[in-house]
C-alpha cells in the first residue's frame, strides 16, 4: 500500500472517530510498513468523510437508520454509487428498495 492510500484511509479513520464513530476492530492506523489493518467502524454519520467518499481500502461501515427512505436516501446521496446491497427476509421489499437505488449494481 502507497504512503498516499496509508494518509487518506487514515484521515477517513480519524474524521470518522472525531465526529462520534465508533471502532468495532483494533485500530487501524497502527501501521506496520505497507499495512493498513482492516477494520469496521460503527455509529457513522452523514456528515462523515467516510460516509460519503469511497475508502478503497480494507474498511467497512455503517450507519442505523430510521426507516427505508432514510436508507434510500442516504444510498443515493452518495458521488459514486458502484454498488450497493439489500440484506431483508421480505424478498419482494428487498427488490422494491433495490429499483430505487441508483448505484451501478445491487445485489
């Protein structure tokens, strides 16, 4: 991993902690040469670095929200939109939420 992908996930880390995150795993900007740990950080917030840019790297989020248009919509609020996932038990919910979701592919 570049010194370039290292400095950005660890800004993503830090502004996410910063604002009221929580990390689930052990730090990861304990860097050991070209690793970067991988982790997953709870609690996170729109406003978030981390919530709205793609880390392209070894971290996993998640933000709790109200109902489904609130999950839509913060899906769809996002630049990038590559991909995107709708875990439920209810199938035909599931494909209703997926067709409005804008992203590139939904599995």
């Amino acid at each position: 991993m570049s010194a370039a992908s290292q400095s950005r996930l660890q800004s993503l880390v830090s502004d996410a902690l910063a604002k009221g995150a929580t990390l689930l795993t052990d730090d990861p900007r304990r860097i050991e040469g070209a690793v970067f740990t991988p982790a997953v950080i709870g609690q996170l917030k729109d406003d978030m670095k981390f919530a709205r840019d793609e880390a392209f790297g070894p971290l996993a989020g998640y933000i709790v929200v109200q109902n489904e248009e609130e999950a839509i919509k913060i899906a769809n609020g996002t630049e990038y939109g590559l991909a995107a996932s709708v875990f439920t038990r209810d199938l035909r919910k599931g494909f209703a939420i997926a067709k409005k979701l804008q992203s590139g592919y939904v599995k």
